[in-house]
C-alpha cells in the first residue's frame, strides 16, 4: 500500500518564503499547509496533525521556539525544523529541549532544504515504526500472558547510551557528556558526534559523515568544507587540548575518526 505524503506545516511572516517553499516542497510529493503568524500556526496544529513544522524563529506576536514548544505539547510526534535569517543560531537553539530536529538558514539552496526535509521526515517514520512495533509487542506479551501488560516508560538506555572514554553519548535523550559535564552541542554538532561514535575507531570519510549526519550526499570536497567547522566546534567543546585531540582525530585528506586513546591523530588536526 502506497504511503500518504508527509503533511509539512510552514510558517513565515515573508509571503515569498512561504510561497517559495509551498512550491519547492509541492513539486517533491509533500501536502503542504502554510502559515503566516504563530497563531495561525497553533490553530491548524489544533485541527490536525503534521508530520514536520517548518517554524521562522522570528514571528510577529508567539514566535517560532514558543509555537514549537506549545506544538511539541499538542503533537509530541511531528518533526521541528527552525528556519532563521541569522547566520548565527548558538543563542537560538542553547537550552531548547523541545526536540527540534534541527535548523535551516532561509539563504539556504533549494537542494540542502529538500535533503534536510527529507531526513526530518524519514526520521518521524523511523520512531513511528518503533512505537507501532514496542505497542504490538506489549500487545502480544499481555495476550501470552492472559492480560494487558501496564502501561510502562520506554526503557531508559536501551536508552541507547554510547560510552568512548569519558565521553557518553544518549541517542535517546540527545544528551552528550564528557565527564559530568553536559555539553551545549548543536543538532548538526550532536549528530556528528553520534555518528562518529557508532563508528568509533574506523575512519569516517567526509562523505559518509554528511551522509549520516545530513541525510544527503555530497562531492568529496563539499563534504569536507561542510564537515570542518563542525568538527572544529566540537572539538573546542570535548576536547581538553583542542589543538592537540585524543578523541576526535584526523586522516589527513580523508576525514575523521572518533578514539578513547590519547594517540595522536595520523594527520594534523583539521
């Protein structure tokens, strides 16, 4: 049985954004509804469900973090993606634990919009899927067992805990820590870290971090003009001695790889 389209929610107080996006994301398959204000936003999300919210964090009256947060409270399940003018967003998205996926520049290319629309959405299916499977699951178990299992939390860590070094990593909770001190990562930071440590100890080219962290792909040296901020910002964050890292190391020419060590990377850092 074919699939639905995605139900996408925008919301811009700039008619030409939301005209250009309505278009760019109707021509890709998506039902898309638009919005102008916040208020109009929170109305339809009271009518009806949205499978990603493409939020401007600067509207008029309730802005952008306070529909997400009030939208996260109705539909705990649509995707959040913050669309912003501003090239810097630390200040935007520090604190924010209202399970934003991630952040989108309105200078963005058509091509980046669509890939990272395409990643919120593939990602909202992934935890649907899970949550159908855990409910028939404890619906077979209380069957077995002659009644209805409680109702229970979903397990902490198969909270999905990864553990390299002092460095702890919550898939689930989106919460890294090096040491006892939680760090502020960003969505991109926090994913790149994640998919360096699912692959610990192997090298991860710039390609396939884009690809994993991104959802799209990429030329090798696009790859690595995207990845190299990134990897610099995180390694201010994690590292004692950024200049000279024991977790996030270089192959020079090739990409990244994350180790406990305190090795020296086989390469500069870069």
């Amino acid at each position: 049985m074919a699939q639905s389209a995605p139900q996408i929610l925008v919301v811009d107080d700039e008619a030409p954004i939301r005209t250009t996006l309505t278009a760019l994301l109707e021509r890709r398959g998506y039902e898309v509804t638009a919005a102008a204000t916040g208020e109009e936003a929170l109305a339809l999300i009271h009518q009806r469900p949205f499978d990603l919210l493409l939020l401007d964090l600067q509207l008029p009256g309730i802005n952008g973090m306070d529909v997400a947060t009030r939208a996260r409270e109705r539909q705990p399940d649509a995707m959040i993606i913050i669309l912003t003018g501003h090239g810097s967003l630390d200040s935007a998205i520090t604190g924010l634990h209202v399970g934003v996926f991630d952040y989108l520049l309105k200078t963005a290319d058509p091509q980046e919009v669509l890939a990272r629309v395409a990643a919120a959405v593939d990602r909202g299916r992934e935890e649907r899927r899970k949550q159908e499977l855990l409910a028939t699951l404890q619906s077979v178990v209380g069957e077995l067992g002659g009644r209805t299992p409680p109702a229970q939390r979903p397990a902490e860590p198969a909270e999905g805990w990864i553990a390299i070094g002092d460095l702890q990593i919550s898939t689930w909770k989106q919460v890294a820590r090096a040491g006892d001190q939680t760090l502020n990562l960003t969505p991109t930071e926090f994913r790149i870290l994640v998919c360096l440590a699912q692959q610990a100890g192997q090298v991860m080219t710039y390609q396939q971090i884009v690809r994993c962290a991104q959802g799209y792909d990429t030329q090798a040296l696009e790859a690595a003009e995207l990845i190299k901020p990134h990897i610099y910002h995180l390694r201010q964050k994690i590292e004692q001695n950024p200049a000279d890292p024991r977790y996030i190391l270089t192959v020079r020419g090739t990409g990244y790889l994350l180790a406990a060590g305190a090795e020296q990377a086989p390469g500069a850092p870069g």
